[in-house]
C-alpha cells in the first residue's frame, strides 16, 4: 500500500471513531451512520485497490523475468 492510500486509510479509521463519539467527549445517544458506513465503504474500496495495483504490478514483474529467460 502507497503512503497516500495509508494516510486516507488513517482518515477513514478516525472518521469510524469519530462518528460515535461526540465533541464533549462522550458517546452519541444517536451515531452519525452516514459517516460510519461513508468511512467503512472507503477504507474497504482503498484495501482492495491498493490489492489490485500490487497485483498488476506482481504480473508485470513476472512477465519481465519470464521475458528475460528465454
């Protein structure tokens, strides 16, 4: 994972905290669902590209060993 997708990672795991907590420091009677699914969806969509780009990047580095082979 690149350190501009961990950052935001890091974001959307402080917006999970965020949503349940209120400024005065205690526990919302009522969370912020929206945030909480908002910072879920996110952080589930940056692990899987972060998946897809060292996948890609995995095959194209065995496609140049294979290619030097030969």
């Amino acid at each position: 994972m690149d350190k501009y997708a961990s950052v935001i990672l890091g974001c959307m795991i402080v917006g999970i905290g965020i949503a349940f907590v209120s400024p005065d420091g205690g526990i919302r009677e009522e969370p912020l669902f929206a945030l909480f699914w908002a910072s879920i969806i996110g952080a589930i969509f940056i692990i899987i590209y972060s998946s897809y780009n060292a996948r890609k990047k995995q095959r194209e580095a065995n496609r140049e060993r294979k290619k030097f082979k030969k």
